[in-house]
DNA sequence: TTGAAAGCGTTACCAT
DNA sequence: ATGGTAACGCTTTCAA
C-alpha cells in the first residue's frame, strides 16, 4: 500500500487533483459541494501533500532557515542564541512558514554543508547570526556569493550590502555607566572578554563617552580583557585598581562574585555591578545582576519581516534596523537599596 | 537570466543529463573524458542541483530532523539540550545527512507545525527528545502514527513500540550515592525538580539501593522536590535536617550553593555535592562541582545509526539502548581534598 | 560508459 | 468553479 498522493485523493473525492490542490492551499472562492467533498477525504484520510513535489512545483519551500555558527565554546556558553531560535521560531510560524536550525559546527562545516543549505528548493530564505567575533565574516560573503535572501542578526562590519538588524550596544552601555555615576560611583571599571568583537568596540564608545560627558576621568587600568574564559584572572587584576563598579560580561558573573568573595568585596556595598547581557543566569546569581536587555520578541518579528520583504521584493536597496536595549534593574547595583 | 539546470550543465559539458546527474552523484565506475568534461563545467558554474527535484525524484532529501520540544522554560535552562544538538548534526554530517534542528514551542506547535515535518519528501526520518516530564508523551504517539521513521532521546514511559537510546539514571545514582558513603556520608540527602519525570523516579531507585546495600537507612526528610524553580527553599528545608551530602540537579548549584553559604556550612567540608548532570556550570561553581556525566557524543552517533538502520530496515522490532553515565570528580564532594 | 525517456507528486495556466 | 495538462528539475531504468 503506497502513500496517498493528491491523486489519489481527487478521486475518492470525484473530483480533479487541480480541484483537491485549490482546497489543500485555500483558494476556492465560494464554497461549493465539491469543496466539502474534498475536505471530507481530507480529513478522513489525514492526507499530507509531498513537500518536495510542491516546492518543485511551486518554486517554494515555506521554510526558512537559522544559521547558527556554533563552535561548542560560542553556543553552549550562549543561552542568547537559544532565544533568538525561540523567537525567530514563533515569528516563522505566525506567518506561516516553518523554521529550520542549522548548526555550523566547523570552518569545515561552512564549506561542506552551506551549500546544500543554500541550494535552491531547500529553504526560501536565510537568518543568519553574524558572528561578531571577527572583522570580516567570510560566512557572510559566502551568503551573499549564493544568491540566497538573507538577513544577518548583528551588525556587519565589512560589508554595507546586506540587510541586519543589530543592537545599539554604544547607547546600552552608555546608559548602564551614567546609571552608575548617577548612583555615585566614579571607578567604574569595564571587562570584556575580548576587544575585538565590533560589539566590545562599541560598548567601549559607551563608555568612554559616558565618562566623558560628566567629566570623569577614563582610567585606563579599568578596561580589563578577560580572554575567552579568565574571568576570574582578569578580575582580580582589576581589584588592583579599586573599582567601585564594573561593567561585565554576564556570562562571567559567577567568576567575578567570587572573586569580590573572595576578596570580602561586597556586592553593591563596595562594589556594583552590571551585566551586558541578560541571561538566566542574571537572576539566579548573589545578588540578582542588573543586565542590559535586548527585546528580543520584537527583533524576531523583524528580522522574519524583513527577510520575507527581500524574498518578495530583492535585497536592494539593504535594509538596516537597530534596536535600542533596556536596563533590567536588580539588586546588584545598588539602586533598589532599602535605606 | 534563469538559475541554472542540471541540463544547461548537460549542454555546456556536451554529454547527457543522465551522464551529470551520475558525475553530481559519484555513480561513475570508471573515469573517462566526459567526467573530467563535467567536472570542469561543474567547478566553473559552481553549480548545485535544485535539492526539492532531487528530493521528489529520488524519494530522499538526505535531511534529518531533531524535534526538540522546547517551552521556552524547559530549554532555556537546559543546555544539555544544546549539547544534544551539537553532537547529533555532527553525527549526521559524518553519514552525509544534513541535519534540521525544528523547535516545537507550545502544545500548538505540535498540533500545526508537526504534520508539516513529518510530510513526506521533507527530512527522512527524526530524531525526538522524548518530553521526560510527562508519563505519556503525546509527540510520541502522534510520530509513530505519522509513518516517519524515528528514535527518541529518552525512554518512551508508555510505548514499547518505540526505538531509542538512553541513559541509565538509576545506575547513575548508585554510583554517585555509593561514592558519597565511600567519603563517609551518611545522611544523604536527593533534591529533584520533581518527582514526576521518569528519570527522577530511576535516580530515587538508585539512591535508595545504594543506601540500603550498605545497610544505611533511607531517611524519607532527605528527599527534598523542589518545584520547576525554587531550588533556594527547598535546600533550606532540607538543612534543617542535617544532611552531610546532597546529589542534586547541576542547574540548580547555584540556589543550593547559596543556601548552604549564607548558612555557613562549608562545601565540601560540611557538605558534598554531587550533580545530576555535567553543565557547563558544574566547572564554574565555587568549588567545582562534582557531577555525573553522559557520553553525548557516542550518544549522538548511535541515535543517528539507529534511525539510519530503521529508514533502511524498517521500524521492527524496535530498537534499544541503554548507555552508562560517568563519575566525574571534582571538588565538591571533599574525594580530591588535599589532606 | 553513455543516452533517451519515463516518472516523482505537486502547482498553475488555459480552457471550459 | 472545475478539469486537463504542461511544467518543475532531477533520478533511474532500460537500451545501446
């Protein structure tokens, strides 16, 4: 017994295929008898077109694609990215389309797998999170060589043809250091876990201009590179300089509170402190870390839109939309003090 | 100007489209004048064959899916699902499949985005991670009755029709309870996020075996359920009866470690930890956690070896493994203390 | 080893 | 509103 196709179903029902495909994707005008017939089969039978044959057919998949660069140390430290496949997940399916993840493990995989992915008939679109750790992404290049529509989460440093939509990490960073100096803090201190991703370089502008602006003084002994996983290192370099702040990774929050542990810091007594990020691990830490936030619902709908727009109307001229973050205030700044 | 076609390839190479199609497929015993032809053609167009005709001609588009069920809350504080991803898409990739990561977010999502996965002529077969907090699990039953083929991470509780591999949980357990009584523990306490998972109902079977070998009775205040979040209440609950060990769930280090900090007991001096699972946050706890451990990437290949093995062979009978966990120590349970 | 041609299961155009 | 039929771009069988 082989697996029922459109065929098949046209005629229990009596009908022609042409007639069956018209029900199956909702365009009969009025609804006639032999619409209900069809519908009928349909449910009776639980009939599920081939997707290969109407992609075929009709030139499209109704898939799009998430590609997500994923070295093990990126992803597995990243909950981010996970939120990001969340929303942009639930955007796909609100406009009926359905979402695919595809993990680039490898330089190699980039080479080897991208470009069955960007093979026609496969997916109709691409989302793709620019890997911001380095200058010039070539998995970017490679997308724009392939023709397919795309759109990058993240801002493209060496490339203004494509179409993103980023966060504004200069005016978050900003705001979290003026929050500081607003709550009397004057050493405050920046760590990162590396400068050269473009998102360090802003959030470094931030908060030099921050400083600035009020007419503090930026000591450089404050601005602490931790390397990919020292947090804890670059820490306690930093309690050398007696900040009264900092400014960190979320990611590194554990390492730093022990550390300011360690070193009987307390924390926001002596010392402040504020995520860059807003991760789970924000509200679980001692005490709760006030992060900077970033919309994420709304930058899934958007970064869907636009794609969509570009799959409809070409990739020209690139679209760009930067997106403001919020910042979350808990207990480990100091401004929810009971005093 | 059209995309090219497997014909225009044809035609630029001068030999047939059968003759392409074998070179594109490396189905060509010998290699002659019009491969090397071909292959050239192939370089300079840098062409890659429409993957839905492909699909639809061949009956097989060389995808696999993982279905990962994923209210935000569940994966967001689980990067073990992560993991799963990682090794999985490594695992196909080696086999020549390209693997589709799909997030079902809400009991909705099963209903509508499913049946757009288990088509056929979308992915070949799935790989499920089976839902462990529920004793029946609806996704399973909705799989087996599409006539996908497919394996579960995670033993089905309800159906024995269903391939899958495993982790022995209960096995787990004993070995982390008999290494705690080794250490000269005696009031040992299991905190789980809930009873109701099968997987906590395999730890509680282990921890009670290995207390009750060693002839130690079961003191039922010692075993503590801390709802999906509140691991901070239920470790005070569960201090007020003295434990000297807990094996808790690694997620919930934090909040225990925190307890156990503000009320001045000393890990793993007072107390030893064992963890369920080896996040990566098992490393960053102050001391380091000691924790028990699956072998994910061996995991990952056969998930992907025995859905390959049923695509191929047919769904029975069903398939089953069962894989041991590993001890990993560190710090937290006083066995490395320097003394 | 290679080519011709018949599908694969839809959609979409053109009639009716 | 419905049916007939030619694509869609590839794989695969059968001959040569």
């Amino acid at each position: 017994m082989h697996d029922l196709t459109l065929e098949d179903i046209a005629r229990m029902a009596g009908v022609s295929p042409s007639t069956v495909s018209r029900v199956l994707n909702n365009l009969v005008g009025t609804r006639s008898k032999a619409r209900e017939q069809v519908l009928k089969v349909l449910a009776e039978t639980g009939f599920q077109p081939n997707a290969a044959a109407r992609s075929l057919a009709s030139q499209r998949s109704q898939v799009i694609g998430l590609l997500i660069p994923a070295p093990a140390s990126t992803i597995l430290h990243n909950p981010a990215v996970l939120q990001l496949a969340e929303v942009v997940t639930q955007a796909c399916h609100e406009r009926n389309y359905l979402l695919s993840l595809f993990l680039l493990g490898s330089d190699t995989d980039e080479q080897q797998i991208l470009p069955k992915i960007t093979r026609k008939g496969f997916v109709d679109g691409l989302i793709v999170r620019g890997a911001d750790d380095r200058a010039s992404d070539p998995l970017l290049h490679r997308l724009s060589d392939s023709g397919m529509p795309f759109v990058s989460f993240g801002r493209p440093i060496d490339l203004d043809t494509i179409s993103y939509v980023a966060t504004d990490n200069a005016t978050a960073a900003y705001t979290a250091i003026a929050h500081l100096l607003t709550l009397g803090r004057r050493r405050i201190a920046l760590l990162v876990g590396s400068l050269e991703p473009y998102a360090s370089q802003e959030r470094l502008t931030g908060y030099r201009k921050a400083l600035t602006d009020r007419g503090v003084p930026v000591d450089e002994q404050l601005i602490a590179v931790a390397g990919m996983s020292d947090g804890y290192g670059a820490t306690r370099r930093l309690l050398r300089h007696a900040p009264d702040a900092i400014f960190l990774p979320t990611r590194m929050a554990l390492d730093v509170l022990r550390v300011l542990r360690e070193a009987n810091v307390r924390v926001p007594d002596n010392i402040a402190l504020i995520g860059f990020e807003d991760l789970p691990l924000a509200q679980q830490t001692d005490p709760p870390l006030t992060a900077v936030s970033q919309p994420m619902g709304a930058i899934g709908k958007h970064l869907v839109g636009m794609l969509l727009d570009i799959m409809e109307n070409g990739a020209e001229p690139p679209r760009r939309l930067l997106f403001p973050q919020e910042l979350l205030i808990r207990q480990s700044c100091g401004a929810m003090r009971t005093s």
